[in-house]
C-alpha cells in the first residue's frame, strides 16, 4: 500500500484512528430492510446492496456496519469508495484484505465496497474474497443492475443476498406530504430545504455519470428526449412505433435503451395481468417512474400548485405505484405488481397478485368524493377474478364496502401508509 492510497483511506474511514467517532450521521432515517438485512444467518455472505445513486444504499451500508459493531458482532469498517481510481488500482484481488487487516490492525472487521461496478472484475474479487472464510462482513453496493447482473451476480452463486434500495417510502418518512409528489423521495431531497437543486444535481449526475461516462451511452441526448417522452406518456401503454418516430431511432434502440432505464432504476415495467378470462389485453407494458421527483424534472414541472397541475392523477397514481413497488422490496414480499386492461375498456390501475388466491385490485381515483362508487372495470375484475379485498385510492373519503363478495376499502392519499399497512396484513 503506497502512502497516498493509505492517507485516502483514513480521510474516508476516520473511525479507524478515532473508534469514538460515530460511522454515520444522526440523521439517518430508518430504513425497512435493515432489520432483515441484520440477520445473522447472512453474516458469512456477501450482501449486495443495489439500487439508483442517491437512494440511500451507502448510507444504509454504513448503518448496518454501526449496528453490527454496536452488538460486537464486528469490530470496525473498513469503508472503500470504488470512485476513486486508487482504491479501483488496489482491488485487484483479494489480498488487499490481508495489506488492510494489517495496516490498520484490524480484526473480525466488515469490508464495504462502495459502487463495486466500477472495478474491472468485481464478480471474480468479490467470490474469491468469501471462498477465504475469512471472520470478516462483506457488504457491496452498486447503482447498475446490468453491470451487477453481468459483473457480479453470475460468480456469487450460494454465496450471497441481494436487497434493492429505492427512495424513501411514505412509511420511513413517517407521513404523506404533497411535497413528495413533486420532488421526489429521495433521502437528501426529502431533509433538504433546496429541494431544487439536489433534485436538479442528481438528474444531472444520473445522465452524466450513469448514461455517458459509465454506460457509454453514444447518444445522450436521444436518451435524454426519451426520457422526457416517457415522463409525458408514464402510465400509459407505451408505444414503441411512436417513441422510436419521435426520436428518429429505430425500434430495437427504443428497447434497448427503455431497458437501460430500467436497469439503472429511473423506469419500472408493469405488465398487464392475464388469468384465463378471454379478450384481455396481453401486449405492451406500461412504465412508471420509480421517483416523482425524477419524472419532474425530466419535464422542467416542479410547480408545488397541485390544484393546478394537469397531471396531478398521474402523480398519484405514481405515488401508489411506487410505494407498493417498496412494500414489496423493503419487506421481501413474493408478489407482482400488474395492470388489466380488456378489449372492451375495463381496467383496473393495478392487481397485486401474490398467488390465485391472493389477487388485489387498485384504483386509484384522486378526485372528491362523496359516496363509495366503483367503476365497471373494477367491477367486472371483481366478477372475473372474485378477489377478497380490493382498494381505492381516493382525494378525501375513506369507507369500506362489500363489492360481489369483495371487500373494497376506499382510503384517501392521505392515508397511504394505512393502505400500506392493511396490504401487509392480506399478503402475510
């Protein structure tokens, strides 16, 4: 280890000359998945923590290292930031562990390596480091799911757990607040009074380092526009034809690049629900923005006026979306998240489905209301599939009805976290 490699090192790991000092700040807002992550059942594996930049994966790495320390479990951190080119140089394989135990003395200590796409081989160095059993936590974190597919998942086979780190849900957060429509959830933007201009670095940062500088995207700016289509077009049946006319690419580059979006965590894909009814609609997809706040600035609309805002339903809906998408992946549910549609015009916003008997129907209907109605199409899903519990999504009224057999309970946005909170109950 050469001296500017080691004098990095104590700049990014304090704690390892002051143990006093705390690994991460006290304004750190819980996270879901930590509890689970805690287990000691994962303490010999890899965790691999993924998810888009600024969503919190480093700071809930560093939470977890301050709690395994806390109950002795481990010693101490020894945090490595892969976007600095000397700590790339150094990891080259697994020896570094052996330099840095004795460098810094440490013992039974836990090994984070931050954006671990950035190395060369990290699948390689990550399975050699668990193949040496050592007494040592490994964890990993990394902003790309198509370079953590191809450049670690495929070598850590049996030697590993993954969990997906999004923004904030509503129920971290501790209340829904319209701001969040707007400007997103991200952990910085959400404790941040310039809530502008994070959102604007961030949008930035993702084009810039994500799409050209990483990925090598040969034309950003096509990206860019695309990502401006979807944000107009999000929730709707997307149009390949149309999107690849708009942008003077050819189709397969639409997808292509559509999928680079999903895999970097700007774009989630809700594809239609099919049973076994006849005459439902079973080709496009449609995509929502995992982030309002990203989807916002995409558009240059970071208007606060929500009574005036043409596309505050789609906000909504988004908002719904997104938090069912982080029940599923802060608490480890095994569901899908679905839309229906028929030839005839019936849909339903979005079916949870877990298992043929487990089916939720969603809409969301962010206008006021004064009197429990549902649509046809919720009905006839109700009819076709005979769920048990079905939901509403409303702008102010809250009650519960019997639908054919189905309870639906109409909860305003307001109360996005007691729908939360009552989905946790059916799935289980």
């Amino acid at each position: 280890m050469n001296d500017t490699l080691i004098q990095l090192l104590h700049q990014y790991n304090p704690w390892l000359k002051k143990p006093e000092k705390p690994i991460i700040s006290n304004d750190y807002i819980p996270r879901l998945q930590a509890e689970k992550l805690l287990s000691p059942e994962w303490d010999a594996l890899w965790l691999i923590l993924i998810g888009p930049r600024q969503a919190g994966k480093t700071t809930l790495a560093k939470h977890l290292a301050q709690t395994l320390i806390d109950e002795k479990r481990f010693e101490t951190l020894l945090y490595l930031n892969c976007d600095l080119y000397e700590v790339r140089q150094w990891l080259i394989n697994p020896l570094f562990i052996q330099e840095a135990m004795d460098e810094f003395n440490l013992r039974h200590p836990i090994i984070l390596i931050d954006e671990v796409q950035r190395l060369n081989n990290p699948g390689l160095l990550l399975k050699a480091c668990a193949d040496l059993k050592l007494n040592i936590k490994m964890i990993a974190t990394g902003s790309s799911q198509l370079e953590i597919k191809s450049k670690v998942q495929e070598f850590l086979t049996g030697r590993h757990i993954e969990s997906l780190v999004l923004p904030l849900s509503y129920q971290e957060i501790g209340e829904v607040n319209h701001q969040e429509l707007i400007y997103g959830c991200y952990p910085a933007i959400v404790k941040s009074s310039e809530k502008k201009i994070l959102l604007q670095q961030i949008f930035h940062d993702y084009i810039d380092k994500d799409i050209i500088e990483i990925l090598k995207i040969s034309k950003p700016d096509v990206m860019q526009k695309l990502i401006t289509l979807l944000a107009h077009s999000s929730g709707q049946l997307v149009n390949y034809n149309q999107l690849a006319t708009d942008c003077m690419i050819s189709v397969p580059t639409i997808q292509s690049y559509i999928s680079i979006l999903e895999n970097t965590y700007t774009l989630a894909r809700v594809t239609p629900f099919v049973g076994n009814k006849r005459k439902e609609i079973t080709s496009n997809p449609i995509f929502y923005f995992i982030d309002n706040g990203f989807r916002n600035q995409s558009l240059q609309n970071l208007s606060l006026s929500l009574e005036t805002r043409q596309d505050i339903g789609l906000l909504v809906q988004s908002a719904v979306f997104q938090e069912i998408l982080k029940l599923k992946t802060q608490y480890f549910y095994d569901f899908n998240i679905h839309f229906w549609r028929t030839q005839s015009g019936a849909e339903v916003d979005f079916v949870i489905y877990k298992n043929a008997d487990c089916i939720i129907p969603v809409e969301v209907k962010f206008i006021t209301m004064n009197a429990p109605s549902v649509t046809k199409g919720f009905r006839s899903f109700v009819e076709a599939y005979k769920p048990q519990y079905g939901f509403y999504i409303t702008k102010n009224f809250n009650q519960k009805i019997m639908v054919d057999g189905c309870e639906v309970q109409f909860i305003s946005f307001a109360k996005l976290i007691t729908f939360c909170e009552r989905i946790r109950k059916i799935i289980g």
